[in-house]
C-alpha cells in the first residue's frame, strides 16, 4: 500500500505518464475502396477477409496492450518500484541526473532492473558500452550524454540538458520495459 506520499508522488508523476487515460480506444479504419476495388487481381473476398480479420485483430490486439499497459500505470507498478528502491520519485530523478551527470567524456546513465535481485538500479557506462553486457542490468531508461545529443541546443551545459530530459522522457515506454523484464 502506497503512503500519502507517495500517493502525492503518483499524482505528480501521472501528467508525466503520458494521456494513457484519455485515449480512446483504436477503430479499424474503413477502406477508402470497395473489397472488390482490385479484382481481377486481388479478389474481394481475400480484401474482405484481411481488413475484416486480419487487420481486425491487429487493432484489437493494439487495444488490450494499451489497456495492459494503462492497468499497470494506475496500479502504479513502476512507481512503486520507484520508491521502494530509491525513497521517492525527486530521489530517484536526482540520483540518476548525478550519475548522468558523473560520466566523463561521453557515455550514457541508466535505469536499470537486476532481475536477481528484483529490484531497480541507476548505473552509467562510458562511450557506447551496453548496460546489460557490461552490469548484467536489463535496460529501462537511458539517458544520452554524448555532446551530439545536446550540444547544438545546450552547448556543453549538461546539467541544463539533464533538467530539460525529464520532460520529454517516454514514461509508457519505461513501464512497459519494466512489465515485460518482470516476467
């Protein structure tokens, strides 16, 4: 059960989720032509059978992801992890902009989940190591502290660059990554 808190923190951090929960769900899309639009060549029972079935199934399967993944964020899976392994969301977000921050030259920080001990941890690698290969850690979230990822805007203000990532940082993404490693 989450303190007052963290519930505070959920709050906080479910604008930063995405609008998974104002999406409406995905329609098969009408075809701009009749089934039989492409006869002699393709026949409009096998047009039929692969928008009416096949695409069908396709976008009804895009649904029940999404409401997966939407069950998962209300239930606040990730962020529970969250703080149950770094106190709090600003904890985690400061942890991991200093590690970030920490690499010398170019590199990447990381949100990572260690599948022995079930638990999430912030690692950096240099230049284009890979998290998992170098430290075992199936990769969640990474941080891009290469120059080319921020030069141009930030010049070699890094800190800068770290505060303006949390804004555009794919939170749905990060939870299904979490959801799939867990299984």
């Amino acid at each position: 059960m989450l303190s007052r808190a963290a519930y505070s923190t959920s709050r906080k951090l479910a604008p930063a989720l995405g609008s998974l929960g104002c999406r409406q769900k995905h329609k098969l899309p009408d075809l701009p032509y009749d089934y039989g639009a492409l006869e002699p060549h393709i026949n409009a029972q096998i047009m039929e059978l692969h928008h009416s079935k096949h695409h069908a199934a396709y976008v009804n399967n895009l649904n029940v992801t999404e409401e997966k993944y939407l069950d998962a964020l209300q239930k606040g899976e990730l962020l529970e992890a969250i703080i149950r392994d770094f106190g709090s969301f600003a904890k985690f977000k400061e942890k991991l902009t200093a590690v970030s921050a920490g690499v010398q030259g170019s590199g990447w920080g990381w949100l990572g989940f260690n599948k022995e001990r079930g638990r999430l941890q912030i690692a950096a690698c240099s230049n284009q190591d890979p998290l998992q290969g170098t430290t075992g850690l199936v990769p969640l979230l990474g941080i891009d502290v290469w120059e080319h990822a921020y030069y141009l805007q930030y010049k070699n203000v890094r800190p800068d660059y770290l505060k303006a990532i949390w804004n555009v940082i794919n939170w749905q993404n990060v939870t299904e990554r979490y959801v799939a490693c867990r299984q």
